[in-house]
C-alpha cells in the first residue's frame, strides 16, 4: 500500500492542528492549497490523548481515500509522527512541530531548552488540561497576526489533556516516509533550536521561515508551497 501511495499523483492534504488552537487556523493554509488544485482536509483533534488524535487523523486519512500528504502543526507533529504510517500517507510535513523518535515524548523535547518570556504554556488544571496564559497568548504564540484574529484563536482553543505531551510514540513514520520541515525562527513556544535538533537527527528537508509559531497563518504561501514540494516530489517517483 505505501508503495501504491507514491507510485501516484498527490493531490490530497491532509492538516492536523496543535494544542492551544483548532482547525480553523488552516483557513489561509486550506485557501492557498485548494486554489493550486489540492483537495485539503481539516483534523479536529480531540486533543484528550495522543491515541485519540492519531484515531482522528486516521478517520481523515481514510475518508480521503488516496495518497496525501499529512501535515501537522506545534503538537500535531507527535501526531502525524504516530499517525503517518496509515498506508494513504506519502509524506510528512511538520510546521514548527514536534517530531519524537521511537520512545520518546513531546515534553521530552519541550524541555530540551529553556523557555522563552512569552511562553504561556500554563501547568496541567485539576482535571489534567493545560491552557495557554490568555494574557501571553498573542505574544507567545502568534506574534505575528493581528491582535483580533489572536483573540479568537485563544478563544476557539481546545481543552489540551496533558497526557499527551508525556505519551511517547510507538512507531515514528517519518523513519519510513519522506519528511519536510519548517522551522518558525522566531517561535516562543517550541524554541527554533529545538526543532533544528529534531530536525537535524532524522534527516528532514528543512525551510527556515522568519515568523511566530503559528507561521501557518501568518505566511500560508511558504507553508503550501513546502507541502506542494512534498507532493510533487512522492508525485515524481
């Protein structure tokens, strides 16, 4: 089935959101793939635990019925990483995403550097979910979008279960598919560097890109046009 996938033309994307946001922050990402003639779909992880957002995932993967490419963003990397051995995958895409290997967690990787100032990344809440600092939001996690759209992300987020962050990955699909990667290089949330060393270890194809963490919204254009590179390359072989 793997082999079926890239011996096809990708035409399909698939888009898995991180913590503290929902789908919804693809709709520049979605506009700008779709107008290029991909058929884009949107994840809406549940976020209550790595397995049920790879279920998730899967459920997309399936419906989509052939080749795609799956990307994920922040906290979506853990999940495509898991996810991304669904026979319809033919590349990866992590957007300033964590990228685990076997055994290892995001919070492993989360804790690898010191935090930035404008991290609001709160602890877990008595029921185990752990939100972003409303008051640091805009400028730990996406600096460069306007301060109303900001809003409405903090508000559309969803409840994050902290279980995930420490839940480590099982069978990491990037050691068997293609991956792409772009690194935010002013990201407050996930340092630059870190992604640099996930990236580096596990011989990704890697874009630096000047912006936030949320460079998916605030710079579609380079962020479709890594995922078209990806598509054109499994496309190609």
């Amino acid at each position: 089935m793997e082999t079926q996938a890239k011996s096809q033309t990708v035409k399909n994307v698939v888009l898995v959101h991180g913590a503290f946001a929902d789908g919804s922050g693809f709709k520049a990402l979605y506009s700008e793939l779709t107008k290029k003639g991909y058929n884009v779909s949107v994840v809406q992880n549940p976020l209550t635990s790595l397995e049920d957002d790879v279920l998730a995932t899967h459920v997309a993967l399936d419906r989509i019925g052939g080749p795609a490419i799956l990307a994920g963003h922040s906290w979506g990397g853990a999940v495509i990483t898991e996810a991304g051995n669904h026979p319809n995958v033919a590349a990866l895409v992590y957007i300033a995403a964590f990228q685990p290997d076997n055994g290892e967690s995001a919070l492993q990787w989360l804790q690898t550097a010191p935090p930035a100032p404008e991290n609001g990344v709160l602890p877990p809440d008595e029921k185990g979910i752990v939100y972003y600092d409303k008051d640091k939001y805009h400028a730990g996690f996406c600096a460069d979008i306007d301060a109303d759209e900001a809003a409405f992300m903090y508000a559309s987020q969803g409840a994050f279960y902290a279980k995930g962050f420490v839940s480590p990955i099982t069978d990491a699909a990037w050691r068997h598919k293609p991956a792409y990667g772009l690194i935010a290089t002013e990201d407050k949330s996930i340092n630059p560097d870190i992604q640099r060393n996930m990236y580096s270890r596990s011989n990704t194809q890697v874009t630096e890109v000047k912006g936030s963490h949320v460079i998916f919204m605030s710079q579609p254009e380079i962020v479709a046009g890594v995922i078209i590179e990806a598509a054109q390359a499994v496309s190609a072989q």
